[in-house]
C-alpha cells in the first residue's frame, strides 16, 4: 500500500457545540490537510500534550506507553486505511509481528502524540478526504462523509433550528443515503 505520513497539526471545536473536536492533520510537506472529528474530552487531552508545561508522567496514557517500551523492542505504525459510516478505519501495526489493532482515529492521534509512532494513511484516501492545508485558519473544512449519523442529526436539527436549509437538506440526504446503504 502506498502511504502518506501524517503529523498533528492542530485541534479546535466545532462552532456551535462545544462537545465535538477537530483534530488536524497535515502531510509533511504541509500542503494537504485532514480533518478528524473526534470528542472533546479526546482534543483536551491532545491540547494537554502539546502544552509548553510539562505533564505529569503517570496520566494513563504515558504509563501505557511506559509499560508498552518496558516490555517490548516492537516498532509500531499508525494506519489510516478507509472511511466507512463516517468513521476512520485505522490500525495500530506492530511491523515486527505484523500484529495488528483497531483503534479509534482521535485515540490514534494521541497514542502517536504520547508514543512517538507515525500515523500514515493510504494515498488514495489521502486524496479522497483531505483538502488544501490551510494553517491556523478559523475555519475547518470536514468532508460531511468523516462525520457520523449520531453527529449528522444533531447538525441537521441546528441546521434546521437556524433556518440553514440548504444545510439541512444534504445533512439529510447524506443521513438517508447511509441508512439505505446498511
């Protein structure tokens, strides 16, 4: 698989609803950007990290990574692989045993962030999902396909709350198009 490889470049909230995250990507060369929506709880805990103050090393995720380099010489890859019902596809690949584990996209990118492991994604998702890298811009482009149903209909209810009705319109298309499809 030919792959691009990802490093964090922001995480901020979605306007309107302070419990849903976006988490930025960036390729190397930093000229195309993939979003990740994730929970705000998860983007606190990113934010914590890429603080200048240090962190105490026994929060859960430093232990595990800890234990994890205690207990084994593994060299370990992020893997973005697909999109399916708004959700990333994304693997934790031991390139040792070729083992291999699901994990949530958000948790990926912490685990990358407290880890030091590299997160890639193919190239063709690469260039499905991502869009021109945009700095620290305000805004935040989302592809509406990375979101998922439970978030489709609250954006849809706010769409419809604000009279946004062109929005509302292909949140509900999109959210009957995945019902059908499953």
């Amino acid at each position: 698989m030919d792959k691009t490889r990802l490093i964090f470049d922001n995480a901020t909230e979605i306007a309107g609803n302070k419990e849903i995250g976006i988490l930025s990507l960036t390729d190397l060369d930093k000229t195309r950007q993939l979003s990740i929506v994730c929970e705000r709880n998860v983007a606190l805990e990113i934010d914590k990290r890429k603080s200048p103050e240090p962190l105490n090393d026994n929060l859960l995720p430093e232990v595990l990574v800890k234990l994890l380099t205690k207990n084994t010489n593994s060299i370990f890859e992020i893997l973005i692989t697909d999109i399916v019902d708004g959700q990333y596809k994304v693997y934790v690949f031991n390139a040792d045993t070729l083992d291999y584990t699901s994990i949530r996209a958000s948790d990926a990118v912490l685990l990358s962030m407290v880890a030091d492991i590299p997160i890639f994604i193919s190239e063709t998702l690469m260039r499905q999902q991502s869009v021109e890298y945009t700095g620290k811009k305000t805004g935040v482009t989302v592809p509406i396909n990375a979101i998922s149903i439970p978030m489709l209909e609250e954006s849809l209810k706010k769409a419809i709350d604000s009279e946004n009705y062109e929005m509302a319109s292909k949140l509900r298309d999109e959210i009957n198009k995945r019902k059908k499809d499953s």
